[in-house]
C-alpha cells in the first residue's frame, strides 16, 4: 500500500467526509491571505472540498502511466501556505485546510521529494551541521553571493530570513548545566514541567528557552528537557508525510512517559505545540492512545503560564516596561483555540502598551515564504502586519512561533522577541526595583 | 482565557450587537463563535419589515408586533432606539447606512432580475430605494469574465413591468458589459478579487474610467447604474466616492451570491466597533459544554486543539442562528436540538415538515422553529418558566419568526441583541449582589448577571 492510499484510508472519517458539510459559501475564500495577494492560487473551497470529490476515487490507482497526478486534480494545492484560516472560519465545520495539507502530500507521494522542500524539513540535521560549524555557517548565510548560489541550486530565496545558528545545541548547554548544578532526581508532577524546546531553541535561539525556564524556576517549576526530535511539522508542510510520521512516533514514545506521570508538556514554539496536541492526530493519523494522551498534556508556554495565573499561582510581581510592544498572534496559536494568552499576561505588566496587530498571518507560514517561488507571495501577505509594526515606532515587537519572529524581523528590522523574554524582562524590572516602593497600578494593555 | 462578564456565542449581526452593547456599558465581553456565518451570506442591508402590503418598516413592524408568538411583540420598542444606537457605531467604522422605519418601502433590483421590498441599506445600495422618475434610465453594468453577474438578463428580466410590483419603474433598462484593466483572459473573476483590485486607486482610476466611458456610450445621459456589489472592501468608502464623482450615472450596487461583500463590510465593521469597545472574540471553535449552577451558565468551554478552553462568567447571550445558522440541528426523527445549551425547542410537529407544496406562498412552517423567550429574553420552558436566570437569546435563534417571507431578520437580530444586553445590565444595577467569582483574585466582579 502507499502512503498516499494509507492516508487516504485513515483519513477520511476526520478530514475527507468533512467536505460533505460544505456549503459553497465561499466563506473560506475570503479570509485566505494567499489568495488575497496571488491568483497563482484560487483559494481554499476551490482546492479543498470542491476538488475533494475527484480525490476520493478510491479504485483510481496512485500511479497511472502518463498520468502521473490523477489523484489531485488541482495541482495549486502547493500554493496553500497552510495557515489554516479557512478551517477557522468555516461555518459548517470543513478541515479544508488539513484536506489540502493532505491533498499535498497525496500529490507528493510516491516521488522523491524536491531536493530543498525535504532539506527544509531535516531541521535537527541542518541545525545540528550549522551549530558544528556555526562561524561558517552564519558567514555562509549572510553572504549574499552564497545566497543567490543557494538560490540558484536549491530555490531558497535569496532573501528569506535566516536566524544565526547558534553556538552550541540548547541540549547540550542544558546538560552541562545540569550536571553543573548537581542536578539528579526530579519532583514529581505539581513541580516540574516537560519542556519541548523544538528546532529553532535547540539550533537558533536557545535565550528563549533560558527565559522560558528562569520563569518557570520561579514560579515553583522544575525544568526536566528529555532528548527530543523536531516535531515534524516542516516535514508535513513539505508533503513528507512518512518521515514526519516517524519523528511524531519518536517524540510520541518519549513523552507518553512522562504524561502518564501526571508531566505537563510545555513548548515554547506554538507550532510545535500544536503539531504535537492536533497534527499527529489529524493530519498524521496515529491514532494510538500514547498520541492522545501527549496531545492532552501539551501547553504552549503562554498557555500554562496564563493557567497558572487563572489558579491564582503565577508571580505576578512584574516591574514596569514602559513601551509600545506591537504582538502578532501566528496562525498555529490561533489553531489552538485558546485566544491569545500572551496579550492576557502582557496586561499583568504595569506601563507595557502591548497591541494585537490583529493582522491574519505574517506571510512565512513555516518554511512557504523561504521558498524561491512563494517568497514573494509570503511578503505581499505580511505586507500590512509590516506596515503596522513599522507604524507603532516600537523598538520591539512580540510574537509566539519562531518562523514569524524571523520574517517581521527581517521585514521591519524591528526586533521581535518571544512573549515569555518580554516577561522575563518585566520579572527583572520588578527585581530591580526597591522593595518598599508601592507597586504602580497596572494600566491594562490594549485589549484585542 | 480571563473571565468574562458576558460570553456572547455567535458572531453574526445579532451576537455583534449584544457584545457591542455590553462592552459599552463596562462588561468584559467575549464572543465566541464556531466560524463567520450570516453577515457573509447577507445583503448588508437592514431587513426590519419587508412586507409586502406595508407602506414602511413601522407599518409592517405593527403588523408582525401584533402576530401572536413574533418575536417583534417583545421587541417592537426597542428596535428604533437600537438601529440608530447601531448605525452611529458603524458610521464611526466608515459604514454609512441610509433610511429609517419611515422611509417608504420600496421595489429593489436583485442581481437575478427581480425587486425585493427594502427600506434601509448601506449608502452604496441606498440609490435604488428612491422612486423612479418618468423617463429615468437604469443600466445594468456587468464586468467581462465575471460570472456572478449577467447584465443582460437582470436587463431583460428589469424591463418587464411586472417585476416592479405595480410601482412604476425606469423608464428603459440596457446592460453594458466592460472588461477591466488587466482581466482581457481572466474567465474566474470572483467578486472578492474584484472588490480588493478596486481598493487599490491606480488600478481603480483606470477601472472606472472604463466603465464611465462605457457608460457614456449607452447613450443613457441621466439615471442610475445598477453594478455589482464589489465597489471595495478595505477602502469602500473612497471607492464610492470615486465611482459617484466619476460616473454620468448615479450608481448603487446589487448585493449577489455569497461571499458578500456588503456583507463582508458589515461583519468587518461591527468587529472593529467591537473591539474599539473593549471586547474580545474568537472565531474558529465551537462550544464543547457549558458549565452550570442551579439556573445560572457560570462557564463556557469552547473546544481547542487537545483540550477545551474555559471562560468563566456572569452570563451569556445565546446568537448562533437557526437552522441555517447552526444553532438548530434538525435530525431524520424530527427532533431540533439546540446546540449549546439543549434548551427546550418549540417546533412543529413532524408530520408538518413535508408541506404538500414547497413553494407554498405562506412559507416552511420549520422557519418559525426557534426558541421561546420571556419579555427579557430568557429561555422559557414549555410552562413559560425560565430555564436560565442569566442567558438570554438573540436573533434567528428566536421562535416565531418566519423571516424569509417576512423580511424581518436583521430587525429581530438588532432589536433582540441590544435587549438582550439592556435586560442583563439593567438587572445588574438593581441588583448589585449579582456577583461571580472570577480567577486568580482581584477579578471578582460582574456588571452583568
């Protein structure tokens, strides 16, 4: 059986029939940032459930002779981004959004991917080459010649954004300092914390993961990072499905562990959270219950934090941040159904004007926007969350998925923090201050 | 999530305008809602009493009042204070409506070549209301490549003078069809993409320069110009503008099959009103349970990826639709569910879904399912006893209209949202003991009950 047959199979109840609920509304249309700037795609209902139906040819082989893509008729499924706008909206409940990841992935299957779209998805193996070599490698990135070669062979824009690689993997600063610290048995559930660090703390930004922890230590948690691969979402953005399936098993194995512990699974990366709590079910169909009691103990970071608050346990002694912070909600968090918790813990930091820019998607969508052919169509979609951010005159802005903070930055030259390093700072202002001083009455950020 | 005063559930007109009211009135609002639904698939326009036989909305307003079990015989006082309350609030979001309940009831043109009975529309569709003078021109403009819209059969149908309900109409009807900057190839044209391309003013100096031109050559010197609902979304009231200055004729726009874009402008700028005011929404989750004391809705738990998300709060306002909204589910038994709250539906019985004619004048008798309120819109049973002390209901939802064929449904959504939200406030003034418990300390307090 090929995969393309396997996923059609396990597929159907969950995703494939729900295009049966479609109305034609044309609901789904109008909120698709690709289609809003690019006819190269004609938007969702045409690509998801309307083309669904000749999609569910079951008897039709995956391979016919001379016609290689009979069973995606629409072949601009490649252009969804899959910012899953269109399955947010749906009155009717369509996952037109999770149809077209599929549709890609059926189309996909059976040839050997393009040389960059499976390289975009080996995260650990290009993060961990790029931190061996990161002096290299950085040089490498930021030379414009080798940018347009890199253009040239491979068909990564030129411009992308492309953090620094680090100077050494988080994991393996994490386990020094482990070991530093003399650190050997861990508490149980109610203080500590799993934490999923992802590709982009382990090979890019690990201050974000330090920050991230200082807040958890100080809120009472135990940080435990057990080994982990990369969550596999670039995979399945790529169509990949088989080697996404196989880093979800590997992550999955890991941590059934510690959730039947009791463990709570937090992550910095919003995308890798949501991968990990809806993906691996939906889109990947391991259905096993490891799958859903990992899926049931994951939190995004904001998420947590914004629980404990709720619990009346959060620290709340943050010191002033007097600053316009402009905040872009990434399409994964708005997946997650849980609004936006980062705006709601901001509005717990006296003087700190944070802003929704209430803007649909940045553009990057993952690895869509590095592509030679999509990055122009990326730009034209975060166009106006620029020109807001640009507009608000702050120095620093905030958002939640890594991929988005690369993309606003490189566009507006803004530099754009993960929401848990804005609290980190606002924890810090309030160590600064002196103890007896009455704490200032906290103005309420700007709601969204 | 933070706890709410009020969790509105729905996200069309009726949902908007109870969040909109509280948020204005101090109550953390949130609104929840599964997806964008009814302001998308609408006209834009105000449907208050379209009733055939009604000189305006007021009159036909007193007839359906006067109908035993329409929702408009608890809601016929609010309405006006409501609509003007509501059109100050969109006009400040650049969305100008015009007419009022005395404005005559007049024969509109659709984008299939029929009239319909409308009062009050959006500024961009208000010119089709006026009477039409003897000897005024109407052309029909389409766009070539763009099939939502056939000029000459709206034209043809628009020449019959029956179509005009025995009300005079233009004098002569033509179509003109103009193809636009940059589309000679296009066959795919939605009107989505042609409402962005008309927000962008270079293209759309061009663009209209075309159709003024085309214009011109019909030979029509003075009248009006039926177009397609498209004149811009971001930037409407710029593309109006520029297409009111430009044009020999006078235009206005004939909403079409979804999306609406008129629609699309009322949805985007009661949201924005919304928001200015204070309140929070969240579209893409349907409800998964609420929580419950005694008579009192104290959490709603929308579902999320793994887990639900909680709201705590005071109370909530119930605006998911009808059956064409969702807020109805109707099984092959013949029973209707409410969806969030299994509140008790009154329905006709099974044996009267099948009507002997489909196109029976008088209506689906399933049309005036719904839910069935006291004066405060609260829930009732069967007995007319309150089922929940803090939840009112709002819009399609409501039992007893038949909003189809009486042309009612933007009236019970505005008139019913804005009570709905009064009725909690006022109680929350006389009775200020009204208070829920909110998380995490320091949040305990409620303006609403």
């Amino acid at each position: 059986m090929t995969i393309a047959e396997l996923v059609q199979e396990a597929s159907l109840e969950q995703v494939g029939y729900s295009s049966d609920e479609c109305l034609k509304c044309n609901v789904c249309n109008t909120v698709c940032p690709v289609a809003r700037v690019t006819d190269l795609y004609p938007g969702p209902k045409y690509v998801g459930p309307q083309a669904a139906r000749f999609r569910m040819g079951r008897a039709q082989p995956a391979q016919v002779a001379g016609l290689p893509h009979l069973l995606s008729p629409d072949m601009t499924v490649d252009y969804c981004s899959g910012c899953g706008w269109c399955t947010t909206v749906c009155p009717a409940g369509v996952k037109v959004a999770e149809m077209n990841s599929q549709s890609r992935a059926r189309m996909k299957a059976g040839k050997r991917p393009k040389l960059r779209d499976w390289g975009l998805g080996q995260t650990d193996l290009t993060g961990s080459i790029g931190v061996l070599f990161s002096p290299i490698g950085n040089w490498a990135l930021a030379n414009r010649p080798i940018r347009r070669m890199l253009e040239l062979a491979f068909g990564i824009h030129h411009a992308a954004p492309f953090p620094k690689f680090s100077k050494r993997t988080f994991q393996s600063t994490w386990k020094r300092r482990q070991k530093r610290r003399g650190i050997t048995a861990v508490p149980g559930p109610e203080r500590a914390v799993v934490y999923f660090h992802g590709c982009a703390v382990n090979y890019y930004e690990p201050h974000v993961a330090n920050a991230a922890i200082a807040i958890l230590e100080r809120n009472g948690y135990q940080v435990i990072v057990p080994e982990q691969v990369c969550c596999g979402l670039p995979l399945i953005s790529n169509g990949i499905y088989g080697e996404a399936r196989d880093r979800a098993n590997k992550n999955i194995k890991i941590l059934a562990d510690y959730a039947r512990k009791g463990y709570k699974i937090v992550g910095t990366s919003t995308s890798c959270t949501h991968t990990i709590k809806a993906e691996y079910r939906e889109m990947l169909d391991i259905h096993d219950d490891d799958a859903t009691l990992v899926a049931n103990a994951t939190w995004d970071i904001c998420e947590f934090l914004l629980d404990l608050h709720d619990q009346g346990k959060l620290d709340t002694s943050f010191g002033p941040l007097d600053e316009e912070l402009p905040y872009h909600a990434p399409c994964q968090l708005r997946s997650h159904g849980i609004g936006l918790p980062a705006m709601d813990l901001f509005a717990l930091v006296p003087g700190l004007r944070a802003k929704d820019m209430d803007h649909d998607c940045c553009g990057i969508a993952g690895t869509y926007g590095m592509k030679k052919e999509k990055y122009d169509i990326g730009m034209a979609v975060g166009a106006p969350l620029f020109e807001k951010v640009r507009a608000s005159g702050a120095t620093e802005a905030a958002c939640d998925s890594e991929t988005c903070r690369w993309q606003i930055e490189k566009a507006t030259n803004v530099r754009t923090r993960h929401p848990v390093e804005i609290l980190l700072a606002a924890y810090r202002a309030g160590d600064a201050r002196p103890v007896a001083a009455p704490v200032p009455a906290a103005p309420a950020a700007q709601s969204h | 999530m933070p706890s709410a005063d009020l969790v509105v559930v729905g996200a069309g007109l009726s949902g908007h305008t109870a969040a909109l009211a509280a948020a204005e009135s101090g109550a953390r609002v949130q609104v929840l809602a599964k997806g964008h639904a009814g302001t998308h698939w609408g006209t834009g326009g105000f449907d208050i009493a379209g009733l055939p036989g009604s000189a305006t909305s007021r009159d036909g307003l007193r007839r359906l009042a006067a109908t035993r079990g329409h929702p408009y015989a608890i809601l016929s006082d609010d309405l006006e204070p409501a609509l003007e309350w509501l059109r100050t609030r969109l006009a400040a979001e650049g969305l100008t409506y015009e007419g009022d309940l005395d404005t005559p009831l007049a024969r509109v043109p659709t984008s299939i070549g029929g009239t319909r009975l409308a009062a009050i529309l959006p500024a961009a569709q208000a010119a089709a209301v006026r009477p039409w003078e003897p000897g005024e021109r109407l052309v029909v403009c389409g766009i070539a490549g763009f099939k939502d819209f056939w000029p000459d059969a709206i034209a043809a149908s628009l020449s019959r003078p029956r179509v005009w309900g025995g009300v005079a109409g233009p004098s002569r009807v033509d179509a003109v069809t103009v193809e636009l900057p940059g589309l000679a190839a296009r066959h795919n044209l939605s009107a989505l993409e042609l409402a962005r391309r008309l927000d962008d003013p270079a293209w759309r100096a061009d663009a209209v320069g075309r159709i003024a031109a085309a214009l011109e050559r019909s030979g029509a010197a003075t009248g009006r110009v039926a177009l397609p609902a498209i004149l811009g979304l971001d930037d409407h009231a710029a593309v109006l503008e520029e297409f009111r200055r430009r044009l020999p004729l006078e235009p206005f726009e004939l909403p079409l099959v979804p999306p609406s874009i008129p629609g699309m402008r009322l949805y985007y700028a009661l949201r924005a009103a919304l928001i200015r005011a204070g309140g929070r929404i969240q579209i893409g989750e349907a409800i998964a349970h609420v929580d419950r004391d005694a008579d009192r809705v104290i959490a709603v738990a929308s579902e999320a990826a793994a887990r639900t998300t909680t709201v705590r709060t005071g109370s909530m306002v119930l605006a998911t639709g009808g059956i064409a909204g969702g807020g109805l589910v109707a099984d092959h038994g013949g029973h209707l569910e409410e969806v969030v709250l299994d509140l008790p539906v009154e329905a006709p019985e099974f044996a009267d879904w099948l009507a002997p004619d489909a196109f029976d004048p008088a209506g689906h008798p399933l049309e005036g399912a719904g839910i069935r309120t006291d004066a405060d819109l609260r829930p009732v049973d069967q007995s007319g006893k309150p089922v929940f002390e803090n939840v009112r209901v709002a819009g399609s939802l409501l039992a007893g209209q038949r909003y189809l064929r009486e042309r009612c449904r933007d009236g019970v959504a505005i008139a019913s949202g804005w009570r709905a939200a009064r009725t909690m406030t006022a109680v929350a003034v006389a009775e200020p003991s009204a208070v829920t418990a909110g998380p995490g300390g320091g949040e305990a307090r409620s303006v609403l009950r």
